[in-house]
C-alpha cells in the first residue's frame, strides 16, 4: 500500500493532535492494510471517515485504485470521547463480495447486528480534498470571515451559501475566500 505525501502530512498532524508520546498513525495504517489485504485478497485501500471542528474529514488510501472499487465495507468505530461525531473505517476491495464474511464475522466477534456493518454502500472513492488540509483551509476562510465582521455562526453559514450559490462544495468556496479579492464583509455578495 502506497502512502502519499499528502496523506503521510495528513497523518503526522493527526499523531501531532494526538497529545499521546509515541503515537504513530502511518505505522498503524500500514499494519491495518497488511491486515486487511490478508483477509481479503483484492483489498485496495481503505478511508477513515471523521469530524474534526464540525467538518467531516476523510483520509484514504485509495490512490489510483478508486477506478477498481467493486465492494466496500464500512466499520462504525467509537467516538474517542462522548458526544463527538461517528467515525468509521471503510475497506475498498476489487473483488464482488469479498467483505461478506468478514462483516459477518465482524458482527459476531463484536455483538453487533450485521446491518451496522455497512456492505458496497461506499463504492464511491473519497475525494482527495476531503482531508485535514481542507479542513484547513476551510477553518481559514472562516477565520477571514470572522475578520471582517461576521460572527463564527454567520461566518460559517456564509460559506456555505456561497458554496451553493456557486454550486461548488464549502473546501472550493474556501479555496475562493482566500484567493480572491476582499469582498469577505457581512454586506458582500
């Protein structure tokens, strides 16, 4: 399994967050791949889905095999601490039907009903700008509406508006924000 740079910086910062000596995310993916791929044969990659300040965020694997993707599986995990958004792994293999087993025996061995694990409801690959960098650069051009006089509640409303207007996703209404002239006010268009 290949790690871009993109996500291996992606990573780092997650093990940074982490507050925890000795946490190494890029290691843990790679074993969780190797595992996964000696479970199931044709694995491709896989995503982390979570929410970091409200956001969703995704960190994927899945580079240059999304075209591949004929099943995935999706294993709700626990939030790391009460009251914070679901998160989940989702597994991308090539191979129709090559998580049934393992949702099964992922149910049993967790006590769970079968239909908490997810099957080719993600046959999707995530989008690369789905990831910390994005959240980044959302939480800027929210930190830039701030700055010109709406409060965080407008401010991340008026990101959102404009992604609709321009019928384009709140990470490509960032992108605009930052880059573009300084018509960011409560009274620009």
């Amino acid at each position: 399994m290949e790690i871009t740079a993109a996500l291996a910086a992606d990573l780092a910062a997650l093990s940074e967050a982490l507050d925890e000596p000795g946490a190494d995310l890029t290691r843990t993916l790679r074993q969780l791949a190797a595992d996964a791929k000696l479970a199931v044969g044709s694995f491709l990659g896989l995503a982390i889905r979570a929410a970091a300040s409200g956001e969703p965020i995704q960190l994927s694997t899945l580079d240059g095999a999304s075209a591949q993707v004929r099943t995935s599986l999706m294993i709700p995990l626990p939030p790391a601490v009460d009251g914070a958004a679901a998160i989940g792994l989702i597994l991308y293999a090539g191979t129709r039907g090559a998580f049934t087993d393992l949702a099964a025996d992922l149910a049993w061995l967790s006590g769970r009903d079968l239909t908490d694990f997810a099957v080719d409801q993600h046959l999707t690959a995530p989008a690369e700008h789905d990831g910390l960098a994005a959240l980044s650069l959302i939480n800027q051009a929210i930190g830039v509406l701030i700055a010109h006089g709406h409060t965080p509640e407008q401010a991340g409303r008026e990101l959102g508006d404009r992604a609709a207007r321009a019928g384009v996703d709140r990470h490509v209404a960032a992108t605009q924000i930052l880059a573009g002239p300084d018509d960011a006010g409560p009274n620009a268009p």
